[in-house]
C-alpha cells in the first residue's frame, strides 16, 4: 500500500514537481525498465542464439536456475557499450532513490561537503574501475564522468529545493534545500536537462543495446571444442558452455542441437553461432 501522498498544497502548486518526487522515491523509470530488460532479454537472447522453441526450455534446464543469471551477465561483459551504459542507468537509478529519502545532505559545513563530494563520486568512481578492468582504462573514464555528471544533476535539484527529500513512506521532511545555494548558470541547465538525458539514456539507449546484444548471434558465455560420446561413438562438437561437471561441460550441442556432455573441451577464438539478426 502507498504512503500518504504529497501535501494538497505542493499537488496544486506543481503538479509536476509532485509527480517526480513520487517517482524518484520508487526509482523512478529506471526501476520499471531494468527490471522488465533483466526479466525478458536472456530469454530473448538465448531463443535468437539457439533457435528458440524446445531449445529454449532445454537450454535453461541444462544450465539449472543458479546458473540462469549468466546469460544476462554474459552480455553485459562482453560487450562494452552495453556495459557501460547499464553501469551509469544503474548509478543514477540507485542515487535518485537514497536522494528521495534524504541522501543529499544540505548545509555548507565541511561535513556537509565532504558528504555530498562522497555520495556524488564514490560510486561513479567504483562503476568507473570496474569498467576500466573489463573494457579498457578509457571505458571506465568516460563510465565514471557519465554517472557523475547525472548523479551531480540530481545533488544540483535538492539542494536548489526544486525536489525535496522524502523520508519513511514519502513525507516531506521540511525545506531540505540549502536557501543561500545558487549555482551558476550553466549547471542549472546541465541538472534541468539530467532528468531528459537520463529518461533517454534509460529508456532509448539501454534497450535498444540489449536487443542488438540479444540478436548479434553471440553466444552469451564460451564456445568449447569436446569430445562427446554417444553411444558407442565418440566425435568432437562445438558446446556452448552451460555448466561444469567434474572434468568435463554440459553444453548445448551446436551440430546436433542438443544438450551434451563434453569432455577435453578447449576453448574457441569466436563466440558467433549464427549470423546477426539483421543479416539473416
């Protein structure tokens, strides 16, 4: 059940201003759209990448539900652009909901200011490493400026007061802002135009990247070489890699479109299985 709403008074004055103090204390868009991309794109991915039907159910079986969560971390750490993107919407989307509920602390002190310097670059900084050790030392650069530069438009919005903090189940909490703060001109335009680079980025960019990356005919983890045993007869096989047993891999067949057990597997230059959507 939701709290008590805004009071009367702010609804009438800006019903606007309203509707997003409401939102950033739910996650805002961000919350809805990560969730239904991390419900929908593995699916989607592994249907394109094996041909969808009974495959998909054999597929997801194979890789027993612990292991389900690789297929979307697959895509993420393979694919640059992808990565970074999710790791600056994630950012934002997590700063806005602690920013609601009072994370933004007002007031020109020194603790105040080292404080806000902390929840403003931490974690930019952190999505930033964790780039530069996947992708690159210029991925992680540009990954930590994008997500300061939209978690700084947000500290710009509460303490100018145009949002205000929410505490509990969404109660103003009082003037929140810092009443001798003005910032120059140009960074109020930068955090009036966060809220729209943000709303794009999270529901434009990010999931057009995802269903290029679930159609791109990559698998989503290892391509081996085995040896798989049928019967009576031994041949080597091309295995998506879906889990480890013992010393050998339960994989997805590539030649005979099946689940196998693949033994003295090695490893293979390319993860393409098929050809991109948009060339089939």
């Amino acid at each position: 059940m939701s709290g008590p709403a805004d009071s009367p008074a702010d609804s009438r004055a800006d019903p606007d201003l309203a509707e997003e103090r409401r939102a950033d204390r739910k996650g805002g868009p961000g919350h809805t759209v990560l969730l239904a991309l991390a419900l929908a794109v593995p699916v989607a991915k592994v249907a394109y990448t094996v041909g969808g039907g009974d495959a998909v159910r054999d597929v997801f079986v194979g890789m027993e539900p612990a292991n389900w969560p690789d297929v979307l971390l697959g895509m993420v750490i393979t694919d640059p652009l992808l990565g970074s993107v999710l790791a600056v919407v994630v950012s934002r989307v997590v700063f806005a909901v602690f920013a609601a509920r009072g994370a933004v602390p007002a007031g020109r002190g020194r603790l105040a200011r080292l404080r806000r310097v902390g929840i403003t670059v931490l974690n930019p900084l952190a999505v930033g490493v964790i780039d530069a050790c996947l992708f690159g030392p210029w991925w992680g650069l540009g990954t930590a400026l994008a997500a300061y530069a939209l978690r700084k438009g947000v500290v710009v919005e509460y303490r100018t007061g145009r949002r205000r903090t929410h505490h509990g189940h969404g109660t103003p909490h009082g003037p929140s802002h810092d009443p001798d703060y003005r910032p120059p001109g140009w960074l109020s335009r930068a955090a009036a135009a966060e809220q729209g680079v943000a709303l794009l980025l999270t529901a434009v960019v990010l999931p057009l990247l995802f269903l290029v990356s679930a159609l791109d005919g990559q698998a989503w983890t290892s391509v081996v070489a085995c040896r798989v045993t049928d019967g009576t007869r031994t041949t080597d096989a091309r295995l998506i890699e879906l889990s480890r047993k013992g010393n050998g891999v339960v994989g997805w067949n590539l030649d005979s479109e099946e689940i196998s057990n693949g033994l003295g597997c090695t490893g293979t230059e390319s993860r393409y299985v098929r050809e991109p959507w948009w060339r089939s």
